[in-house]
C-alpha cells in the first residue's frame, strides 16, 4: 500500500463529504478501478463503527466480526508507513482546514499505528487460531442458496421448500425437496444445494457429503459449488484436515466458487 499525498488528501476530502458533484463522481470512477484503494477507503469509512473516536478503545457495540474484518485489513509495515505520511499531510492542512464541526478522518488515519496494535492483538487471537467451528460459523451462508419462481404447482412447492429452509424447518424442507426429485426423475443441482445443506444442518453428516459428491462428479454448471459445501460439511463436524483437503482441491482453479474465500480461510485454519 502505497499512495501519494494528492490521493491520501482525496481520500480525506471523499470521507469527509467535501467534495462537489464532479469530483465525487471522478472518485467513485477511480476507486471502481483500483481495487486497493477501494479497500483501503472502506476500510477508514467503517473506522467509528469499531473505535471510539477520543480514546480509541474498542466500542461496546462493535461485533467480532468487525473487529476481525478490520484487523485483516492492517499489517505492520503498511500502517506504520502510511501513519508517517499522513502526520505529514496532518501537519500541512490543519492549519488550513477546520475540524471543528467535523469528524476528522485524518485524525483517524494518523492513528493508524495504534490502530494496528490493537488489531494485531484481534489478528493473532482469531484469524490466526480460527477453529473449524468458528469457520463454519463465520463462512457458512445459506442466503447465497438459489431461488425458485412461483408459476406452476410444482414451482411453488419449491418456492415452499425454500421458505421451510429459510425458517429452519430442515427435516420439512428436506421432505419437500426429496419428494420433487422424486417425482419429477430429474437431476436440479439447485434443489440438490438445498438437500445437502439440510442434511447438513440436521447432522446427517454422510448423508450431505454423499449428496456434495453426486453433485460434484456431475456434468451440471453447479458441479464445482459442491466443495465448497463438502468443506463446510466438514467444518461443522469440527473436522479441519478434511476441510482443507478439499479446500486445497477447490483452489486448484480459480473459476471454482468461493475461491477467493476458500484462500482465506485456508490460511486462518488451524
């Protein structure tokens, strides 16, 4: 991470709102390009929801998990080198610009190295020594399954099965989805997602890996989805070493689904 002053006093002036239209849209436009930028400005827009601003100690209502996205986002040599050109920046524009009845941003990123002891701490408390258990509670997602249209009987009965789902009425929403496959003599890798996970989640563990396989080694589009839900099949069993063999075979290639979060989390896995 390193940017020049002019881009680091656009960030300032961008998170404090004082920018006009045109310059606010030509920011936007840059940050769409430039990913770490991108990365960096969300992560001071998201600052005061974690730190108290006067003392910087860790707000009552900050959850886990953004204290844990937010020490991701920090490293030793990167903070202590933008700390520097900051204070440098501080220094130039304070006596030109008031904070009086503003949130100073700047003053946030001046911070930075306190920030980032404090981070360090929640860095090697979680991300370092993350369980298989934590993992699942932190990656798994069930919103991200798919949805079905209402037009016909047989649609709403799915659409019926997935609103089980979402209420956790596992076993009903596994009848459901069972009795269609059945029925229909059809092979829908969206209603096997479905199947795996509710079996998941009713601990019939074999049962939703078996069910991950049949779909991973089937010709459908979905197919490579089916590791990332057998590593979660494991992960809620509290088996790592099994989740990271297929995790590790998931990376394999970059177009599998979740791969960038599969990376992640294979290094945070004890």
């Amino acid at each position: 991470m390193n940017f020049d002053d002019q881009t680091y006093e656009q960030v300032a002036s961008y998170l404090n709102n004082e920018m006009d239209k045109a310059e606010k849209t030509a920011f936007e436009a840059l940050l769409k390009n430039d990913t770490e930028l991108a990365s960096f400005v969300e992560t001071f827009s998201t600052l005061d929801s974690v730190y108290n601003e006067d003392t910087w100690t860790i707000k009552s209502n900050a959850s886990i998990e953004d204290v844990k996205a937010l020490a991701n986002e920090f490293r030793g040599d990167d903070v202590v080198d933008l700390s520097k050109k900051i204070r440098a920046i501080q220094q130039h524009t304070t006596q030109e610009t008031s904070t009086k009845n503003r949130k100073s941003y700047f003053y946030y990123i001046s911070s930075a190295v306190a920030i980032a002891a404090v981070c360090s701490l929640f860095y090697f408390s979680f991300t370092q020594s993350i369980t298989a258990n934590d993992a699942f509670e932190q990656y798994h997602d069930w919103n991200t399954l798919p949805s079905f249209q209402t037009k016909s009987a047989a649609e709403n009965n799915l659409a019926k099965a997935s609103k089980l789902f979402q209420e956790k009425k596992y076993q009903e929403a596994l009848t459901i989805f069972t009795e269609y496959e059945k029925e229909n003599n059809t092979y829908n890798p969206q209603i096997q997602l479905y199947i795996g996970v509710s079996q998941l989640e009713l601990e019939n563990y074999q049962e939703a890996i078996q069910t991950f396989n049949t779909l991973k080694n089937s010709n459908t589009i979905d197919a490579h989805k089916a590791y990332w839900y057998t590593a979660l099949t494991y992960l809620k069993q509290n088996d790592a070493e099994n989740a990271k063999k297929v995790l590790n075979s998931l990376v394999q290639i970059s177009g599998n689904y979740n791969y960038e979060k599969a990376k992640k989390l294979l290094k945070k896995l004890k």
